[in-house]
C-alpha cells in the first residue's frame, strides 16, 4: 500500500515527556506543536488633550470603539507594530513616548503591549478595519460603547499618568491588568 505523501501527520493532545501539561505531538516522528500567546500592540494617540478613537469596522465587536492596536507580526518590533496597526486603523502617524502598559489577557491567551503616543498630525481617517476614526476629549469618550476591557484600563491608565505630578513627562512603570483581574474572565456586558 502507498504512503499518501499529502496526508497530514497524525497529532494528538498529550503531556510530552518531560513535560507538564498537554501539548500537539506527532504520532510519527514526535514533533511537539507549541501554542504560545498571541502578542496584541496598540496605542493610546493623542492630539493635544483628544484621544485618537477607531469605531470597529470588522469582529469582533463591530460598531464599537476602540484605540488601534491588533496582532503584531513576525519580523517587526512591537513598537512597529504599534505604528503600523495606528497607520491600517486610522491613517495615524505615531512618535511614541513609551509602553504605557502590559496587560495580560489569559482567557484568551494575549498580551498586550500598549503605547503612550502622539500624533505627527491631527490628519487621520479610516482604515480598511475602522468604520471611523475620531479625535475626543476625555468628557466625549464613549465609555459605554468601548469595544474590549483593555480598552478601558489603557485610557484609565493614560489618565492616572495625567493626574500624577509631572503629568506625561517623565519616567514611568508600565502599567498592567487592574488588581485581582488576570483577563481570565469575560465582564458583563462584553
């Protein structure tokens, strides 16, 4: 009988040896197949005192608010990433002024990689994922139709490093997932 050379190899979830939790194996020649997080880059822009806001033009959560961020791509730098998904979001050039913040979402396996940025111009429009884009003041954020979680801890966070001495000048600790909250759970409402 003929090997069907197009076949694919034959994997199953087991714990290798060596090992401590379930992973892809290849029956045949034991390949492992690692499932590793998905890393998210994004931005919290701002124009003077507005905030740059992208309205989902794709799923999830279509029709609601968000900052630019998406999945980073092989071969950039996060901070690439960051300016590359403000560019395909929303037409935004980006100066970055640090990582705002590192939020870990384990439900559904990313991290997230958030900038502290400011626009080279107020010029933006929307991309092939955004139905619009719009630069706000932090009284006309949309709080209840932001798209994800990490949306709202990322423009708290913008605005606890407003609040502080020194406002956004200055060094700073990135920020991360509000006390008690690993993202390993969906909120109401979302």
């Amino acid at each position: 009988m003929a090997e069907d050379i197009n076949a694919a190899p034959p994997f199953r979830r087991r714990v290798p040896e060596g090992d401590d939790r379930e992973r892809l194996v290849c029956d045949s020649c034991g390949f492992i197949h690692y499932e590793n997080p998905k890393i998210v880059v994004g931005s919290v822009a701002r124009w003077g005192d507005r905030l740059l806001l992208c309205r989902r033009a794709i799923e999830p959560r279509r029709g609601y608010w968000t900052i630019p961020a998406g999945y980073m791509e092989l071969a950039e730098t996060s901070e690439e990433g960051a300016r590359r998904e403000a560019w395909e979001e929303a037409r935004a050039d980006l100066a970055l002024d640090g990582l705002l913040a590192v939020y870990n979402i384990a439900r559904i396996s990313q991290v997230q990689l958030i900038y502290l940025a400011r626009l080279t111009s107020d010029a933006v429009a929307a991309g092939p994922e955004s139905a619009e884009v719009a630069l706000v003041g932090w009284d006309d954020i949309p709080w209840d139709e932001l798209a994800f979680p990490s949306v709202v801890w990322a423009l708290r966070d913008y605005r606890r490093l407003l609040d502080r001495p020194g406002g956004l000048t200055g060094d700073f600790a990135p920020f991360g997932n509000p006390p008690g909250d690993r993202g390993d759970r969906r909120p109401a409402g979302l």
